[in-house]
C-alpha cells in the first residue's frame, strides 16, 4: 500500500469517529504535541486525553519561530502570549478556572494541571477542554451559550504548562481527566505537511503541523 493510500485510510477512520471541530485561534500555529501514539504525542499516557494536542503560535521572519527573541526570558516573548483563545465547538460552557497564576518560563503547576481553562458541552459526551489561559482573561461564564469562533479568553501559561501554548482535549465527561478521550477532527483549514500545503482541507491533526483556519 502506498503512503498516499495509507494516509487517506488514516482520514477515513478518524472521520468515522470524530466530531468535525475549529482551531481554537486565528493565525498560523504549530502542532506542538498530537496523535494516537507516545512518539507523537505525549497525552496518550493519560487516558482522558488520549487525542490531546498542544498548539503554539508561529512568526518571524521564517514564520517558523515560536518566540519573538533568540533567548526569552519570559512568557510575553513567546507569540501565543496574549493571543485570543477561541470556542472550537457550540456549546454550552459547563465549567470555567480563570484566578490561577501564570507561571514564569521553565515552572509548572502540576496540582492544577489545566491551569485556567475552559470547558464546553458541545454534544453528548463531548466535553472540550481549552487550557492555559491567562489569569483574569476569560470573558464566558459557566452555563453560558457559545458559539465556534467566540472569543473565550487569552492563551496565558498558568497550570502545568512552561511556556504559553493552547492546550485542547475532548473526553466524554465534564470532569478534568475522568473519562476517555475522544477524536479530534477539524475542517475547513489549512494544512502545512513537509512544506506542502493542502488547503481547506478536513484533518486530523499531528504533531509538526503547520495549521490555521482557511
């Protein structure tokens, strides 16, 4: 079987399983942690978050560059700092954390593993969970309506995170890593794969990724 042939297999099984969701960000982003085994994404250790994926914003002159300096010194030189963190999904907002403290570079907080976050019914058994978000940023209350694309907050760097990065996972209960975690397939983007775009492409994604909404 060909690669091409073996990838579309791919597609088709995730498809059959996933609900179709939205980045959760404008913007170009790298997919820092994704996918179904350890090599690729470091969540499959953790049942609940079994499809999780990590995603931090790109720049620079190469559009490549996760920081804005060669030697960052603090979370506000990273360009996910600061940037909106959007609803992927309708949805009703079942849970909200949003007074933790953003850590500096290289400290975590592994008693709140979610550190500010957001979590959204977006159907039966579908609970997403948004992390990371800094502190006194999310603008959604539990039990509020939300729409794909509505603004929730700011990715920050708060819970067990080193650098400022949006962290999503879908499980099927509304409680932080009690549950199985659930395909992750989104639609209409764009998609850099070893300097080849496919464009408004439906994906599931992998860590290496170059993704952005079309």
């Amino acid at each position: 079987m060909t690669r091409h042939a073996k990838l579309l297999l791919f597609l088709a099984a995730f498809s059959a399983q996933a609900q179709e969701y939205r980045l959760p960000f404008n913007g170009r982003w790298f997919v820092m942690q994704g996918g179904d085994t350890p090599n690729v994404n470091q969540h499959t250790s953790v049942r609940a978050q079994w499809f999780g994926l990590d995603f931090a914003k790109v720049g620079g002159p190469s559009r490549r560059e996760l920081t804005r300096t060669a030697s960052p010194s603090r979370p506000e030189d990273f360009y996910s700092w600061g940037e909106l963190v959007l609803a992927s999904a309708d949805g009703d907002v079942a849970a909200v954390i949003d007074a933790l403290p953003d850590n500096p570079l290289g400290v975590r907080d592994p008693d709140h593993p979610a550190g500010n976050h957001v979590v959204i019914a977006a159907a039966p058994g579908r609970f997403v969970f948004l992390a990371h978000f800094q502190r006194g940023t999310i603008s959604v209350r539990a039990g509020q309506r939300v729409k794909r694309g509505q603004v929730l907050g700011k990715c920050g760097n708060s819970g067990n995170s080193d650098f400022p990065h949006i962290h999503m996972h879908v499980q099927d209960t509304p409680t932080l890593n009690d549950g199985l975690g659930q395909n992750i397939i989104f639609g209409n983007i764009d998609v850099e794969l070893t300097g080849k775009l496919f464009e408004n492409v439906t994906w599931p994604l992998i860590r290496g990724l170059f993704v952005a909404n079309h």
